[in-house]
C-alpha cells in the first residue's frame, strides 16, 4: 500500500464486523465519469440480457439446445452484475464504502457461484456445439429438452456447492483488522491478503476445489474444439466448413474473454501486475464481460435478428 494511501486509511474507523472496501481513489471527476460509465453498462447488460431470455423463452425457432444453455448464461450475468454493480456505484459516489462482514461474505458467495457455474456452462455449451458438429445425425436424441435440463440443473448445484465450501471456509480466517480491502468488491485475493491467520490451508482448499470448476471445464473445452476442428477440416465444401464454424465462433469468443481475464486476475503473479492493474481486469470480467456476452450472442445471428422482427412484427399488428 502506497504511503498516500496509508494516510488516507489511516482514520478510517472499522468495526471488527465489518470492511471497507477502498474502490478506486482517484480524482472526483474520473470517479463521476466511472459512475455514469457503469451505470449505463449496468443497465445496459440488465436490458440486454433480459431480452435474450424474452426471446429464448417466447420465440419457437430458439427453443433449442444451444440457446437455452445462452439463456442460462444471461441468468448468471444477471446475477453477476446486480451483486457487484449497485455497490460500486455507491462506492463511487462516496469514495469507499463499509461493508458489513456478512454482506461481504454474501457478496462473495454470489460472485463464487456466479463464475464457478460460467465455467460448467461453458464447457457444458462446448459439448453441445461438438455433438451437433461431430454427430449431427444423433444431436436431437442426445440433446433432448429433459438431458439439456438436467445439465443446467446440475451446473448450477454443482457452483453453489463449491461456492459454499469457499464462503464458509472465508469465514473462519481471523481479520485482526483495520480490515480495508484495496478493491471494489470482496474478492478472495484481497480478503487473503488483510487475514492475519495462516491462509497456506485455505489456499491448498482453493486449488483443490478450482480443480473440478476451472481446470476440468478448460480439459472439456479444449478437448471438444480439438474434436469440432478435425471435423470441420473434414467437411469437403467451404459453405459447409464456414456454417459449422459459425456456429463455433461465438462461443470461442466468449470463452477467450472469460477465461484470459479470469487467468490474468487469479493466475498471473502478483508482482507483476500493480493493485489498479487488477481492478481493472477485474473490472472487465464482472461487469463489461456480462454486457458483452448478449452481443456476441447476437451479432450476425439471423435466428435472434428473425425473433426480434418477429416480436416487433406481432406488436405492430397487435397495435
């Protein structure tokens, strides 16, 4: 910590139940324009995902696999924003916030479940896309609407669960305090990094459990793509080539942004990176990656543009 910054803490009071979260000390006018910035972002992937599921769950040409688990995907970024976003805003508006230690916990618990299950969803929406390119004869009796169910269902238990042993682990560290998080949300890495217990069991904890929801998911991912390549190589015309990649590239692109800013957050040493650094990319995958999905999704998608019209269509009718 800066010694600017130290003095700046310095006659911050905190209870012992509770945090305060720094966010970004910077300038008023730079944290009223990271303000107006997030709030339309904020809004922005609120719209936008809402309206993904308005279309997956209202227009017949998307009732199928692959845009269900799309669905799915805005419910987490949904989840996701509405528990980082409205308190980073606040945050903002007040240089720093206090946390209550079980909001924080709460916050974290969300935010855990929310990227563990992104991870699952992700390698289970690869699957997909390798059955419907690699087997498409056997797609529609592999991927029934019960199957497709039962995955999503299973995902998300499967996130909460992991999730929960993190936040009750959290918990059991000792904060001797002044408890100030150098970040915007309470992350794992800063919470480590104010406990004055010995965190060397809850890390060995974390990357046992990252195991099962980060690396085996990567496994799955890399895996099917190796698999949908092969095949795709094989297909004699260049129309069908491009359609089956098509179908790929979206997905592809979703889960490089994800992962990259997720590795380059967790992974990278953390000397190498500066404290604003960090936030920064933390910035990205919690609250722009959910803005970003839905357009992805949507761009150059004749079945989401047809539902759209469609819509649009029966309103004017109606009207």
């Amino acid at each position: 910590m800066s010694e600017s910054l130290f003095l700046y803490t310095e006659n911050i009071k905190i209870d012992k139940f509770q945090f305060f979260l720094l966010g970004f000390q910077v300038r008023i006018s730079v944290r009223m324009f990271l303000f107006c910035l997030l709030l339309v972002v904020f809004w922005g992937t609120i719209c936008g995902n809402l309206l993904i599921l308005t279309l997956v769950s209202t227009s017949k040409i998307l009732h199928t696999p692959m845009y269900f688990f799309i669905s799915q995907l805005s419910i987490t970024d949904i989840l996701l924003v509405t528990d980082i976003v409205p308190n980073l805003l606040y945050i903002l508006l007040n240089n720093g916030a206090d946390i209550a230690f079980v909001g924080c916990m709460t916050q974290f618990y969300v935010f855990c479940s929310s990227e563990i299950f992104e991870c699952l969803l992700l390698s289970v929406m690869s699957y997909d896309r390798y059955v419907a390119i690699c087997n498409p004869l056997r797609y529609t009796s592999i991927m029934t609407c019960d199957h497709c169910v039962k995955l999503a269902i299973a995902t998300w238990l499967f996130g909460f669960s992991i999730a929960l042993t993190e936040a009750v682990t959290i918990p059991m560290l000792t904060f001797c305090g002044p408890n100030i998080i150098d970040h915007f949300f309470c992350d794992l890495v800063p919470l480590l990094d104010i406990s004055c217990s010995d965190t060397f069991t809850v890390q060995i904890e974390i990357f046992l459990l990252s195991i099962p929801s980060v690396f085996i998911p990567i496994i799955i991912i890399i895996f099917s793509y190796i698999k949908i390549a092969f095949a795709i190589i094989g297909i004699p015309s260049s129309t069908g080539r491009q359609k089956a990649f098509s179908t790929c590239s979206s997905h592809l692109i979703v889960v490089s942004i994800f992962y990259g800013t997720l590795f380059s957050v967790y992974v990278a040493p953390h000397r190498v990176q500066t404290m604003t650094i960090s936030k920064l990319v933390s910035l990205l995958y919690t609250v722009f990656t959910p803005m970003i999905n839905p357009i992805i999704y949507s761009f150059r998608n004749k079945d989401i543009k047809n539902s759209v019209s469609e819509i649009i269509h029966r309103h004017i009718i109606h009207r």
